[in-house]
C-alpha cells in the first residue's frame, strides 16, 4: 500500500479508509471520535469501513448499518474531489 500524507489531502476531499487504512494514513486508531477529528482537521468526507459503516464531515456523522466486512478489505484508500 503506497501511503499519502495527509496534509496533501485537497481541501474538500472524499475519502474511502477501512479501518486499517486510516490507521495507516492518519497515525490513529478509527475510533469514531478520531474519525471526527480527522474529518474537521482536514475538511475532508470520510467513509469509514467497516461492519458498520460511518460518513462524516466537519459537519455531520451518519451511520450506515447493513455494512459487509468482507468489503472493507483493500490496498487502497479511494480519494475525489469536487473539480
């Protein structure tokens, strides 16, 4: 897995972590709160993978249910932008 710094993550970004790619990136456990504290730091959308998963911004967390963690395995974090 090639791994980014964070800081040059564009403004307004969406990313798409498992939990072991965000702890990667990040240097933090994906906690939720964590999670809270990256997606306002950095002004980024972040989906968070799991057995439940999490999309967050600085300004809202809405939990999805019904996740699948077989689709939470991969070798890269996913990243748009709003051109």
């Amino acid at each position: 897995m090639q791994v980014i710094s964070p800081e040059i993550l564009p403004p307004a970004a969406i990313i798409t972590p498992h939990h072991l790619e965000f702890k990667t990136l990040f240097n933090l456990e994906p906690t939720l709160e964590n999670t809270q504290i990256v997606a306002q730091k950095f002004n980024l959308t972040i989906l968070l993978k799991g057995e439940k998963d999490y999309v967050l911004n600085k300004m809202e967390t809405v939990q999805i249910d019904g996740g699948n963690v077989g689709m939470t395995k991969g070798e890269q974090v996913m990243c748009w932008q709003d051109w």
